[in-house]
C-alpha cells in the first residue's frame, strides 16, 4: 500500500516470540471500552497478531455515528489507539500512549466492514512509536502514527495490579533487564 503520512515502516516481532498468527490478543482487559468483551458500552473489538502486525476487521454500529452515517472520529482515534497499544504489548513493551494523530482521509461509514491494521515502526529506548490504517477494499480511510512510552519497570504496578490474579503473571513476558541493558 502506498501511504500519505505515514512511513510504513514495520519493527518485525523477535525470533523468540510466543505470538503466532492469528493469535486472539483481545482478552487481557475485559471491561475496556474498544476491546473489552464484557463492557456493554463497548466496541467488543476483537485484535488478533499477524506478521509483526495487529489486525482485525470491524462493523461500527449505528452508536459510534458522529455526523449522519458517518463513524465519529473520536471512536476512530480509540479504536487505533488500542489496536497500536496491542502492537507494543507484541514487542513486549507495556505502554501509554503519549502523542496521537490521526489523519481522516475518507469517512468511514457504520454499518460497513473495514479493516484495521497496526504496528511498531521504531523502538528509540522508551519510546515506541506506532502506525496504523483503517482501510476497505478500495482505499485508506485513516492513517495514525503515534508515540507511546515504555514504563519498564513500572509496567505492573501501573497495569499488572489491576488485573485479575489469574491472567496477571501470563499477560507480559516483562523482563526489564533485557529492555534496558
């Protein structure tokens, strides 16, 4: 694909990574809005890994509407916020998102399928820098590209604690001594 303001550019995942393709990613956090199965406000997104990339593709229904039959663009930014959020937890980075931009090249429609795909473009120390496209079979509709910091090893007790006991161990194989040397 040829894009406008992004580069393009993918950090492929290490050799020693447990992801597999179409590996389901959505699970850890199931009361967030985007990709929280269990949020009744929620998207319900559901992200999977392939090729160094996060992906899925997604129907926004008539509630995320912003002007008539067109998605809201704050729905749009969270929804590849998430999705670049899950291509840093692939390279093992547990981050927050420190700079976001989106630029919206054609509407998106709801109740139309689309496809959405993000990944890491550049690991520099803490910071990890993503991008993203939402796009249909005929053009790209949005293009991110975003900043999120790495917390290393704060990383648990800003995410690690708040999850349930049983998913808390397996959620990031963290090792901050291999992240900073």
């Amino acid at each position: 694909m040829d894009y406008k303001y992004i580069s393009g550019d993918i950090v492929k995942v290490g050799e020693d990574s447990s992801w597999e393709d179409d590996m389901e990613m959505s699970y850890w956090y199931p009361d967030t809005f985007v990709s929280g199965s269990q949020n009744i406000n929620g998207m319900k997104m559901k992200a999977f890994f392939n090729n160094s990339k996060v992906i899925t593709k997604y129907t926004f229904d008539q509630q995320f509407q912003g002007g008539p039959g067109v998605v809201h663009g704050g729905i749009l930014s969270a929804a590849v916020d998430d999705l670049m959020g899950y291509a840093a937890v692939i390279h093992k980075r547990a981050c927050v998102t420190a700079k976001l931009e989106v630029n919206y090249i054609f509407p998106v429609l709801i109740e139309k399928e689309y496809s959405i795909e993000a990944w890491i473009s550049k690991i520099d120390g803490k910071k990890i820098y993503a991008e993203s496209i939402i796009y249909d079979e005929g053009s790209i509709h949005t293009e991110t590209n975003a900043m999120f910091i790495d917390l290393g090893e704060r990383a648990a007790e800003h995410f690690g604690e708040k999850q349930p006991e049983e998913t808390r161990d397996d959620m990031y194989d963290y090792k901050p001594e291999s992240q900073y040397p």
